[in-house]
C-alpha cells in the first residue's frame, strides 16, 4: 500500500480508545468517525494520545490546549492541528 497506514478496523478504534499508529499519527474514534492528527501537540509537543477526548475536545494534558479533532481548530493554546485523511476499506 504505496503511502497508506492501516490503522485497524472501525471496530477496534471505537473499543479500544486512541491509537498510536506508525509516523507519529494518532487516531480516534468520535461519533461514529475516525480521525487522524499529528500526536505532537502544537504548543510544545507533548504526546496527544495520553490526552483526552471529550464531546470532540481532545485537550493535552501538558498546558491544557483543546482540540476540535473534526476541524483541527483550537480552542485555547497552540496552532491549528494538522488532521490526516482516512479512507475506509473491507478487509474480507
Ligand atoms: S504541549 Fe500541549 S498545551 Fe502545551
């Protein structure tokens, strides 16, 4: 798969809560779609999959900046979050 990194199903993103994918991505699970960011929070790095979600907030857990993770716009702290494309696919 040229460029393509296979996350795991729908069904695990959704039981399993974020998940650390190759290349620093961080994938979650939220109302019934996956999204994927940059792990690094763009304030000074800390590592977004140890922060939380809530309601479509992701806030890092370091200085407290918040996330929309549909859009990528903050809400307080930092830049913008760079959001990856993910594309569904069958497995069988
Ligand atoms: S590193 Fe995330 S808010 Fe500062």
């Amino acid at each position: 798969m040229n460029g393509w990194i296979q996350a795991g199903s729908v069904e695990e993103l959704r039981d399993q809560g974020p998940k650390l994918i190759k290349g620093g991505i961080v994938v979650f699970y939220h109302e019934d779609q996956v999204h994927a960011l940059d792990n690094r929070c763009p304030h000074l790095g800390f590592p977004l999959h140890m922060g939380s979600l809530c309601n479509g907030i992701l806030t890092c857990h370091w200085h407290h900046a918040r996330f929309d993770v549909c859009s990528g716009e903050r809400s307080t702290l930092g830049q913008m979050m760079f959001l990856y494309t993910i594309l569904p696919f069958m497995t069988d």
